[in-house]
C-alpha cells in the first residue's frame, strides 16, 4: 500500500442498546451544570478530548447578563449525567 491509496475505515456494529445510552457531543454543549443541591453554577462551554475519549469540561461559571463569566476547567470524569443534566 503506497501513502496515496485509500484506507477503508474499520466499521464495527453497535447494539442499539448501547446507543441509547450515547449522547452526542453537540448535544452536551450549552447544558446546565448544577451542584449537589440541584443549584445552577454554570453551562458546559465546550469539552476537550485526550486521546479516545472525553478529559475536560470548560464550563462557564458566574455569568449575569451583560456580565462575562469566569471559565473554569474541570475534569469530565468528575461530572456526572443524571436525567440529561450534568451534577458536580
């Protein structure tokens, strides 16, 4: 195989079962981030990736309006889905 030959990507099934548990990532943006008492600190900017799968979140905290919140970086594994709102 030379550098200008096509590579056929891997195609692999997924049970649909699995799939439902799966969120797109456009569809993560924008949520609310709520703490321990159901209280909203902030929205989900943006997510950053490492290797295979979700690192960090870039959630904006503190923001009124016409008054710029502060963007904190918080690691993905310390959030937590529940009922499709994230929970520090």
């Amino acid at each position: 195989m030379t550098q200008s030959d096509p590579v056929d990507p891997a195609l692999i099934e997924v049970p649909l079962d699995e799939l439902r548990l799966a969120y797109p990532t456009s569809e993560l943006l924008s949520r609310p981030v709520l703490n321990h008492n159901g209280d909203k600190v902030g929205w989900i900017e943006d997510l950053l990736m490492r290797d295979d799968h979700l690192a960090y979140a870039i959630i904006t905290v503190g923001d009124f309006v016409g008054v710029p919140g502060r963007r904190v970086v918080v690691a993905f594994e310390d959030l937590a889905i529940v009922d499709k709102e994230f929970m520090i």
